[in-house]
C-alpha cells in the first residue's frame, strides 16, 4: 500500500521521501559499468561545492518500502545502488537496505561518511565517501566509522587538487584502509582535476588505490536519471 504524509506532515513509519529510482549502469565502484537499479533518496545535510546531485536537496515522492520494493523489482537487477543524497539522513534508509538484501540482490549503498554506519546490514557493501578539504566539508566526516568497514566496503575520496591529494594520501595511511576494505577509490573532481593528472600522481607514490572516472558522466552529460 502507498503511503501518505499525515496532516501534520508526518512521514509514516513504513515510507521513504524518493528523488528518483531508475535503471542505469553503474558509474564508478567496484561494479563500474554493471546494469544496476539506483534508489535515490531525498535531503541531505551536506553541501559540498561540487555536488552534481544539488536536485536530491528537496522535493522527492513518499513511498511506502514495499512500492520502492516492487519498482526495483520490476527491472529484474542482480545490483541495487542506494544513493543520495544522503540516504542515511531518512531512519528508514537501514530497512529498506535490508529489504532489498533480503530479495537477493547485490546492494550497495553510497554514504557521505558524515553519519554513522553502524546499524547498515552487514551484507550491503557500503561505498564511504571520505570529505576532503576542498570539499568545503571535511569538518563533517565521522572517522567513527572507519571501524565498521569491512573487507566487502569500499572508501571513496574525490579529489580537487594536489592538497587533496596529499590529504588523501595520509588518510589512507593513518586509517590503514589498503587492509580494511576491497577498493579505495580516487577519483577526480570532475572538470577540476584532470584525470591524466591524477593518474600520475598515484603511479608516481606506487599508490595501492583504485583511480575512478565517472562513468556517466561520459555517457550522458550527468543527466538526472542515468
């Protein structure tokens, strides 16, 4: 059954306030260029200076869990992506992750690293987006949240420029992620950093990370529902 706000505007306890869901593949991660259904949730506490999701901010649909159930369903994935947003500033964000594990589905669920993952499902592969300074955010990561990764996790850091870099670079050591996690990702900020740029600077440290483009963003401009 939908669900419905209440009067006083009230979510119901079985809902969630959606963006978008759409079938696409994969961008970036470990699962880059995979068919995949993304689950877009509305809000987010963060404002970075090169977010590209600034449409997630507000607005969005309710939906009851089940109905956000059913239209993953209907594009019969083998992968989920629960994104933002933030997802995890809706409660509701940990049983529908738990829902969609439940249904066999490989889920991933992208968070900005500013709010805790202690209660995600053990089986969702959590994709955290460490904040660097040029982020205009690096205030709000919750280092916290390092010991809840798991060799199944991956740690994203989207780097702006050389500073970025360099403090990208001693957080990798200082948090030894290389041994906590599959895949620590650097990517660049897109139309900031050159990618070549990037790429040299990791093969010039030996760095053991993964470097990470956008993929959508090549095939589709960044368009809303890819």
């Amino acid at each position: 059954m939908g669900a419905v706000a209440t009067a006083d505007g009230v979510v119901a306890a079985d809902t969630l306030r959606i963006t978008e869901i759409f079938y696409s593949l994969q961008g970036e991660a470990r699962t880059v260029g995979l068919p995949t259904v993304f689950v877009r949730l509305t809000g987010c506490p963060l404002r970075c200076l090169y977010c590209d999701t600034e449409y997630a901010f507000h607005g969005g649909e309710i939906m009851s869990l089940e109905h956000i159930a059913d239209q993953v369903a209907a594009h019969k994935p083998a992968y989920v992506t629960v994104t933002g947003g933030e997802p995890l500033a809706q409660p509701n964000c940990l049983p529908l992750l738990s829902r969609l594990c439940d249904q066999g589905y490989e889920v991933s669920l992208e968070t900005s690293g500013a709010m805790s993952v202690a209660g995600v499902d053990p089986r969702v592969v959590k994709v955290l987006d460490l904040k660097t300074p040029a982020s205009g955010e690096v205030a709000r990561n919750d280092y916290g949240n390092v010991q809840y990764l798991t060799p199944n996790d991956q740690v994203k850091f989207v780097i702006c420029d050389r500073g970025d870099y360099e403090w990208a670079r001693f957080k990798l050591d200082e948090y030894t992620l290389g041994d906590r996690v599959s895949d620590v990702l650097f990517s660049p900020s897109h139309e900031q950093l050159a990618p070549r740029e990037l790429a040299e600077w990791i093969l010039g440290d030996g760095l053991q990370v993964r470097l990470q483009l956008q993929l959508h963003k090549y095939l589709w401009d960044d368009a809303p529902g890819h």
